[in-house]
C-alpha cells in the first residue's frame, strides 16, 4: 500500500516539473532561427588545400595558415572564399595523420555566402586513411544528431563531403573524405542572449534538468572522456542566470569506437571497465523525478534516434558498422526500458 502511495506521488510529481520543465525550455529557445549553412542539411561538397604536416607544426591556439575554401551550390557551380585555419586537438595532433581543424573566416570573405556570420567554425575530420576512418566520424556525426533532439542547448552540425589537396613535397595527394562543420560556442551563445562561461563550475551547480540530459547522453554513446566540472570536451553557457553544459568531441566514445579509443585511467580504476564500447554512468544524485522525467524523454525519443541511424545507412562504407551503431544505440533503450536494468547501471551508480 505505502508502494502504491508513492509510485502515485512520484507521477504526480513528475508531471508537475515536466510541465514546468517544458515551459522553460520553450521559452529558451533560441531566439534567432539557423541560418543557410546548418538550416540546409544536404551534405555540402567542398575543396580545401593544404598540408597536415604543416597544419601540425605551424599552428598553435592563436596561430593560422592561410588557405582557401570552395563549396558547391545547389546549382551545381562552386563558391570560393579565403580562410585560416589552425590544428586543435594535442593528442589527435600527434597520433593522427589527419587532424581536427579550426576554421577562421573574415567578415568581407563571408559575406553573401552560406557561410555568412560564421567567424568560426570547427571541422571533424577522420584520424587515419583508414577503411574506417568515414564512418567513424559518421558515427560521431550522428551522436550530435541524437543530442540535438534532447536539448535546445546544441552545437549544430553539417556533413561535408571533403576533397582535400594536400601538397607533399613537389607533389600533390589527393583526398575524398567525409567531415562535418560544427559552430562556434559563441554562436550558440549569442542565439540565446548568453555568454560562454570560462571558469569550472561543478555540474551540481549547473542547469539540472539539461545536466542529467547530458549525463544520459554521455551514458548512450559509451563516453567517459569528458568532465563538465573542468569543461573538458564541455562547454558551459550562461542564460537567463542558470548555466547550461554542452557536450562535444565523441571520437573516444563506444558508439565511434575508433582505433585509437580508450578509456580513461581514471575511470578504468574506479569502474572496472577497459573497452570503450563498456557503459559506466557517470551522473550525479539528483532529484528523482527529475531523473525519471529524463528516463522518460529519452525513451520517447528512441524511434526517432534509430531512424537517424537509419536515414544514414547508404552513407555507411561498412555495413557492419551500420549495425554495430544500431544495435548500440537499442542496447541503451533496452536499460531504460527495463526497471530492474535501469536501476542496476544506473540509479546504484548515482555519484
């Protein structure tokens, strides 16, 4: 009897904050709609030139090479505008022959293209020329598809398919890869009145109901190598005088589960783990409506997630990872789904 009291008083309160969650979160929304470049989500065609070797050794956070950029139009004829770019990532920089870029682009060298108003700008290249090198980073891709559809606090993204000319020497080789964009903090904040934060902020202090998001999110995709406390592979934004984290950067994640992914030492000792496609929670004790009203959102969410998968299967060069990330995916919802499961990975792992 006192069981049933408080399964009633749970759903009670449960949709008491899902009403008052959903009405901050419609309210937040952001307050300027995307523009071409990330309303548009065809994958865009484009050319770049220049040198890994270069990139890795002449560039630090401040410093960027010149280059130039070329995109298609949907009419078929290409577009070019003048960049800089610079390597980010230090252990990509020295284990990768292709390294993630960081795009810089002046305002009279944007302007009347599709990437208007875009300063900045990141790009997710593949780690190795390796037959697996695309749909790792198609698999990271769809891991920013599947939060985008749980938080209106996101990094927009674009696929790109990438024809790069890497001069060698006195020669040129020749590149055909998948990468896709992704825009700039600043952006983000900006969309929603707010500003990046700088400083650690404890998740405990941040935002709850979009911290447990992000902590459910890291759980799906197998991720451990990220803290919202030190903003590592997490950014933070203030609005409306709450803090709000924003996850990126899955390469080392389960559902990428590149070649060079491992698990933090960390997070090995404490949790036993050792391969990355092994899941570990890593959330907080919160309010436990709240936890179950993100339990519930998720579930709710778990069609349209595999139809991502699926609108993206003829993008696979492997048919195989196709099905790994799929089932990958599923083995998430089949712990949410299942009480018993749900409690033992999650709920007894609350920290």
């Amino acid at each position: 009897m006192k069981k049933q009291i408080w399964c009633t008083l749970l759903i009670i309160s449960l949709l008491e904050y899902t009403t008052v969650f959903s009405q901050n979160d419609s309210n937040s929304n952001s307050k300027e709609t995307k523009i071409e470049l990330f309303s548009n989500q065809q994958t865009l065609p484009i050319k770049l030139n220049y040198s890994n070797k270069v990139l890795k050794k002449d560039t630090n956070d401040s410093t960027y090479i010149a280059s130039k950029l070329s995109y298609q139009n949907d009419n078929g004829s290409w577009t070019s505008l003048n960049i800089d770019l610079r390597a980010r990532g230090n252990f990509r920089r020295n284990n990768c022959y292709f390294v993630p870029v960081k795009i810089s682009i002046k305002k009279k060298n944007y302007k009347n293209t599709i990437f208007d108003s875009h300063k900045k700008l990141k790009m997710v290249v593949p780690c190795q020329l390796s037959k697996d090198g695309n749909d790792n980073v198609l698999n990271e891709y769809l891991a920013y598809k599947f939060y985008e559809i749980m938080s209106p606090y996101h990094f927009n993204t674009r696929l790109v398919n990438l024809e790069l000319t890497e001069p060698v020497g006195k020669k040129e080789k020749n590149h055909s890869i998948k990468a896709f964009l992704i825009e700039d903090d600043k952006k983000i904040a900006k969309q929603f009145d707010g500003k990046i934060v700088e400083r650690s902020i404890h998740p405990m202090a941040q935002e709850e109901l979009n911290s447990i998001r992000v902590e459910f999110f890291q759980y799906m995709i197998g991720n451990t190598d990220f803290s919202n406390f030190e903003q590592h592979n997490s950014k933070l934004i203030y609005v409306d005088k709450e803090i709000f984290p924003i996850p990126y950067d899955f390469d080392m994640s389960g559902l990428v589960n590149t070649s060079y992914s491992i698990v933090s030492e960390t997070i090995s000792e404490k949790s036993n783990i050792s391969r990355v496609t092994q899941r570990v929670y890593r959330g907080f004790k919160r309010n436990p409506v709240l936890i179950e009203q993100v339990r519930q959102e998720y579930i709710s969410k778990k069609l349209e997630m595999i139809d991502i998968i699926d609108k993206h299967k003829s993008l696979f060069e492997n048919a195989r990872e196709f099905e790994n990330a799929r089932e990958y995916i599923q083995s998430f919802f089949e712990i949410l789904e299942n009480d018993k499961e749900f409690n033992k990975e999650i709920i007894k792992n609350l920290r």
